[in-house]
C-alpha cells in the first residue's frame, strides 16, 4: 500500500473562531497537525509518500508553506474549494492530482496536532489486512457519563472488527450489565479510504441517517461501504474543540520547552 496524508484544513469554526491559524504557541495550530503527519510519514516511509494540507483560506495555505520552507518538511498545501460539505469533500479534490501509484488516503482532522503517530501506524497496518473500503479507529469506553454524552460518537462492531453502526446515543442500549455484555466503543476520527472508496463515498448523496445523527461515515454504511475498526487500548488525546482545549494545548506545549 502506498498513501498519502490529507489534513482537511477550514478556517471557520463555530465554538473557536480562526482556530487552525492561532499561534500561541508560536506556531499555527495546522502547522502543528503537519507536522504530527510528517512524524508519522518519517516513521513509515515505505507507506506515506505524501503529505497535503487542504485549505479554503489563502492564510492557511500562506502558513503551511512558511513553515513547511523554514522546517525543511516536505509538506505541501494545496488551496480548494471554499463550498465545499464536509472534509472527505475537500480532501477527494486535493487527492485528484495525487500520482497514480498512491492507492491510499489517510484523512487527519487540522485540529489534531497531539495524534499519536503509532495510531497511525496501527490503522495502516490494519488496513492491510482487511479488505475495507474504509478504516478507522476506535478505544473502550467504560463509564456511563462517556456513553451517554452526545458529543462523543460511539461504534457497534462486528465480531470481525467490521462497524455495523455508529451513533451519538449509547449502542447498544443496555437493558442489563453483566459479563455478557458486549463493550461500547468511543470512535477516533481519522480514516484510511481505499483511493477507489474515497472517490465512491463522495459522489454519494447524502442519506437520512447521516442527516439524522450528522455523522459522515453513516453515509458509507448505508451504501454498503465497509468500514473496519482497529481497537485501540485506550483513548487516545482529544481533539482541539474549544478555546479551553487551545489554552491546554499551549500549556502542555510550552511547558515542554517550546521556544520562540
């Protein structure tokens, strides 16, 4: 398998106004992200060739190649579309001027700079056991608060590791708990799409559960995509969501020696 890495790159957010260009830590939080997929890309050579920032905003783009030319990494961005719905949207343009030899994607949200880059590393190596259109990753989930919070989406798995849904609410619902119960999980949102998936998913109209749950990859379920889940032990870092998250996030940076 050969892939390349697309961070989805939109400069509007809702709970964090101009979230991906904020640098209090002196560095934009999207060149942050690039830079955990460069370590990823290091790590795996003989996989990831690649690596693209999507961005709808000229100062994303401005940014990421600044610090890509002042770093020395070979990470490229590529402005798209601005109408575009939904990330697999954005990153489906960037991937139509990928070389043909690269039959893979992996999708890293811009807000995820602390993603583990063994995470990575498991998801790609698990895609190459299955025959999926799609893989992703998910963690046990164990207290009662985290299934029955909204915010975070949980998966059903088949026994085989295939997701049979995905949902904001608690699945399964528990009538009773007991050592028969089946495990919930928390879904991590990243993806590793066939190159030939990504190109089916997005050409597909949106259909009334996505619509319902607004969750993307209930799209591909419903038009017979498979999607697999590699289990990981334990959940791994959040997400930059809210200024709170941000204000975190530079906290454990620059008490980590960060420098001007």
């Amino acid at each position: 398998m050969r892939a390349a890495i697309i961070i989805p790159a939109r400069l509007e957010s809702t709970r964090l106004p101009n979230k991906l260009l904020l640098a209090e830590t002196w560095t934009p939080l999207i060149c942050h992200t690039a830079e955990t997929a460069a370590a990823i890309m290091t790590a795996a050579p003989d996989v990831f060739s690649k690596i693209i920032v999507a961005a709808d905003h000229p100062g994303i783009l401005a940014a990421v190649e600044k610090h890509a030319r002042e770093r020395n990494l070979k990470i490229e961005a590529a402005l798209t579309r601005t109408d575009h719905q939904s990330g697999s949207d954005r990153i489906a343009e960037a991937a139509e001027k990928l070389p043909p030899d690269i039959d893979a994607i992996l999708n890293i949200q811009g807000d995820e700079p602390d993603l583990p880059p063994e995470n990575a590393l498991a998801l790609a190596a698990f895609q190459g056991q299955r025959a999926a259109d799609i893989a992703t990753l998910v963690y046990p989930i164990h207290s009662p608060e985290d299934r029955n919070n909204p915010a975070l989406v949980k998966a059903a798995l088949g026994r085989d590791g295939r997701a049979l849904y995905f949902s904001r609410a608690d699945i399964p619902f528990r009538r009773a708990d007991g050592p028969w119960a089946p495990p919930s999980y928390g879904h991590v949102g990243i993806y590793l799409y066939t190159r030939e998936a990504l190109r089916r998913f997005v050409a597909l109209p949106q259909g009334v559960l996505e619509r319902t749950e607004k969750l993307e990859q209930l799209r591909a379920l419903e038009n017979g995509m498979s999607i697999y889940a590699h289990i990981l032990a334990a959940q791994p870092p959040k997400g930059i969501d809210t200024r709170g998250d941000y204000e975190d996030f530079v906290r454990r940076r620059l008490g980590g020696g960060a420098s001007r």
